[in-house]
C-alpha cells in the first residue's frame, strides 16, 4: 500500500509519539513493581532477620532471579504491549488517514455542489435579472407608447385648433381681399373708363397723324415713282448707248477676223446688258409682322436703292453682336438660376390652389425652354439679314429719349406688344378661373418679358418694356373677359388692336 507524502508524516508522526508513550509507561510499571518488591523483601528481612539471615541471602538471590525473570518477562509483555499499541496506532493512523481522504473526498464533493448550487444560483439570479429587464423595459415601451399617443392626441387637437384658426383667418382674409376686390374693381373701372377716353383721344389723334402720314406716303411714292421712271428711262438711254457703242465694237471686231469668238462674247454681254435694263432689285426677306405688300415692294426698292455702305454695315453687326452675345450670357446665366425659381414659384402657386395659373406658369416656362434650344442651335448670318444693311426710316420715344430704326426693329417693337398681349390674355383668363384677384404684376411671365427676343435689333429694356406694355392690356381683357384692347384675328391667334398698338409703339416716320 502506498501512501502520499502527507501520509508518510502523519504515520511517522503517530509512530514516534506511540514509541514514547510505550518506553514511559514501562519505565513506570518497573519502578513500581521495584518498590512493592523491596518493600516485601524489607519486610521478610526485618521479620526473619534474625532467624533466617542465612536463608535471606539465598531467598535474596532467588528473588533476585526471579526478579530477573520478572523483568524479563516484563520487559516482552512491555514489548508485546508496544507492537499492538504500534500496531493500534498504526491501524487508527491508517483509520484517521483513511477517513481524512473520505473527509477530503466529502469536502470536494461538497464544494462542487456549492459551486454547482452558486453557478444554478447565478444562472437563477441571471434569469430573474433578464426577466426584470424584459419587464422594466416592456414597461419603458409601453411609457413612452402611452406618451406617444398622448403627443399625437395633443398634436392632432393642435392642429385641429390651427386649422380652425387658418379657417378664421383666411375667412377674415377673404372678406378682406372681396372688399379690396371691390374697390379695385371700381377704381379699376373709373381709371379704364379714363384710359378709354384717352385712349380714344389718342386713337382720334393718332388717325389724324396716320391719315397725314398716308397722305405724305402717298406724295412722296408718287415721287419716289417719278423719281424711279427718270432713273429706269435714263438707265435704259444709258443701255442703249452702250449696246450701241458694243455694236461697233463688235462690227470693227468682225472685221479684224475674229467673228466667231467676239459673236459668242458679244451674245453673252447682250445678255447681260439686257437682264440689267429688265431686271428689278431682289425682294428683301425680313420682319415677322403683317404688312401691306405695296408699301413693302416699295421699302425694298428704296432699301436696295439706299442701301448702307459696307463700313457702316460692318460696324452695326459688331454693335448688335455683341449686344446679342451679352444678351445670351445674361440668359443663360437666368436660365441655370431659373430652376430653383421656378420651383418656388409653382409652389407658392400649388399652395395658394391656383391650378390653373400653375398651368399656365409651366407652359410658359416651356416656351421659354424652347426659344432657349431654338436660339441656342441657330446659326446666325448677320450678312443675310437686311436690317443690318437696310438704313433707319423710322423713329420713335422711350425713356425720354428718341430713337431710330428700321422697318424691322419697327416689326420687332409691334412683336413685344403683341407677344405680351397674349401671355397677358392666359394670365389673366387663369386667375379668373381661380377666382384669384386682379393682379399682373404677380406673373412671372410679366417679370420676365423676354419671350420672343433674342437680342437683335432693340435694347432688351425696350423689349420689355413694349412687352409688359401688351401683357397689362391682355391680362385685363383675359381677366374681365372681354376684348377691349385686342381681338382675334383670321389665323385664330389674339392680337392687340391696330390703333392701340400704333398708340403704345409710337413709330413716325423719318423725312
């Protein structure tokens, strides 16, 4: 049997200890069976001294024997009593070995319960803390849901509290634009009632003016023919001069030997001669306004007879194409800002329920969108076109100051009150179908007033100008439903009235 080294001490521990309780208790036995037996002997002594002092010796040496004998034998019990008392102790140190090991084994068995009651303990406990978790935040959800609810009952009555109140406020809004309506609307009607008797002052006036103009057109077409008749007659005496000096040339040629290539030469310029004595100046294409024929043969012919020289020609295309290039700039630097404004714009319109002003604000703006394209892809000719050589026959006042042009910036000018008489017609009819209030200036069409310009001819200011000029008198006409500054012609599209518009461009022409 094998025993640990913990064992091996306590065994040599309980060993010494069990050899020195042994030899003491031994010692002790003797020394008191020493005393009796003295004792005993002294005894015997004393009494038999004096009759058997001779048997004392030899009963002296015989006890002495058997005291020998006695120690020996006490000194085997002794030792037999040592080896069962080592072997006792052995047997309880092995008992007490036996049972600290069972103790040992009992104590890890019961610290591995302990260790597995903690560990159920913790895993309880961790259990309950997960639940009270759940709980507690179950609880929080269900809180903050409560307070939700509550937020969204408290927003929902706020809510219904300012809609009541917008509701007042756009009841008391509208009492207020009704009544503003109304005074406009009479103030609106006193200054058209004004304007319409000035305007029919200025119509009367202006046909006056006209009928003296016609008149003075008339003398001076009249003289302009004469003048045409002496210079076809003497370009015609002229040609026939020289077709006659060409003859002799021709005839003393014949008779040089050269007939057949001077025939052929001679045949080509006759040809020409005769297409220059027969022939008329080119009819000029230009303007985009309706005008009366004669009187356009008649400018063309002068326009060709009067053409400006190549100097001056060259000096107002530099002048228009740089105007047209600041002009296009300008636009596109508009056109990239226009989105954002666009979009502010249509939802302002969106929030005041002005659908159809809304629709008509994106038709506009894909008008414009167009022109942009159509004017960004054109390749423009100055050389071609005849305003830039045509001279100025025209003059008319803006800001105060006069200005010249020709029949084409004329047209143009007629062209800007026109346009803006027709946006003005949509705008107007779309805010009375909104039932909004009478207001023109509150378009963006009319802000804008650049639709149909692409920078020739006229400053951008005029155009604007002439522009919002024709926008006013369509929105009214577009607003009230009438057409008292304008009418729809032929074609189907609306124009403004040719008195009003000879009143608002105030051409005259130049002696």
């Amino acid at each position: 049997m094998k025993f640990s080294p913990r064992q091996q001490t306590l065994w040599s521990v309980a060993l010494g200890a069990a050899l020195a309780l042994g030899m003491g208790a031994a010692a002790t036995a003797q020394d008191r069976d020493d005393r009796e037996d003295k004792e005993q002997s002294d005894n015997k002594a004393r009494a038999d001294q004096r009759r058997q002092q001779a048997e004392a010796r030899q009963e002296q040496a015989r006890q002495q024997q058997a005291q020998r004998q006695g120690e020996r034998q006490q000194v085997e019990r002794g030792n037999d009593a040592q080896r069962q008392q080592m072997e006792a102790r052995r047997s309880a140190v092995q008992q007490q070995a036996a049972q600290q090991q069972a103790a040992q084994q009992q104590e890890r068995r019961q610290e591995q319960q302990r260790e597995q009651g903690m560990r159920q303990q913790n895993s309880q406990r961790e259990q309950i803390q997960r639940e009270q978790a759940a709980r507690q935040q179950a609880a929080r959800q269900n809180e903050r849901q409560q307070l939700e609810r509550r937020n969204d009952i408290q927003r929902e009555q706020a809510a219904r509290q300012q809609a009541a109140r917008q509701g007042e406020r756009q009841q008391l809004q509208r009492r207020n634009e009704d009544q503003q309506r109304a005074l406009r609307q009479q103030n609106e009607a006193r200054q058209n009632a004004q304007r319409e008797q000035l305007q029919r002052q200025q119509a009367a006036r202006q046909g006056e003016r006209q009928q003296l103009e016609r008149r003075d057109e008339d003398r001076q077409r009249a003289l302009r023919q004469q003048n045409e008749a002496r210079q076809n007659a003497q370009r015609e005496q002229l040609q026939r001069q020289q077709a006659a000096r060409q003859g002799e040339r021709i005839r003393e040629q014949r008779r040089d030997g050269d007939l057949r290539q001077q025939a052929a030469r001679d045949d080509a310029a006759s040809q020409q001669l005769q297409r220059q004595a027969s022939g008329q100046p080119a009819r000029v294409m230009g303007g985009n306004q309706p005008g009366r024929r004669d009187d356009r043969r008649d400018d063309d012919r002068r326009n060709e007879q009067n053409r400006l020289s190549r100097e001056v020609q060259e000096r107002r295309i530099r002048e228009e194409r740089q105007r047209a290039e600041r002009f296009q700039q300008e636009e596109r630097r508009r056109y990239s800002n226009r989105n954002d404004w666009e979009q502010r714009y249509a939802r302002q319109l969106r929030d005041q329920r002005r659908n159809s002003q809304y629709r008509y604000q994106q038709q506009y703006y894909d008008r414009l969108r167009q022109q942009q394209i159509r004017f960004s892809s054109r390749n423009y000719n100055y050389y071609n076109d005849p305003y830039y050589y045509t001279p100025a026959s025209y003059r008319y006042s803006y800001g105060g100051r006069w200005y010249q042009t020709n029949r084409y910036g004329g047209d143009l000018l007629r062209q800007a009150v026109n346009y803006g008489y027709r946006e003005g017609l949509n705008a107007g009819r779309a805010d009375r179908m909104d039932g909004w209030r009478s207001d023109y200036r509150n378009s963006y069409a009319y802000e804008d007033a650049n639709y149909g310009y692409n920078g020739y001819y006229i400053d951008q200011g005029q155009y604007n100008y002439y522009f919002r000029q024709g926008f006013q008198r369509g929105y009214e006409d577009g607003y009230y439903g009438r057409y008292r500054y304008g009418h729809r012609g032929s074609d189907g599209n609306y124009a403004i009235l040719a008195g009003i518009l000879a009143v608002i461009v105030g051409l005259q022409l130049i002696d």
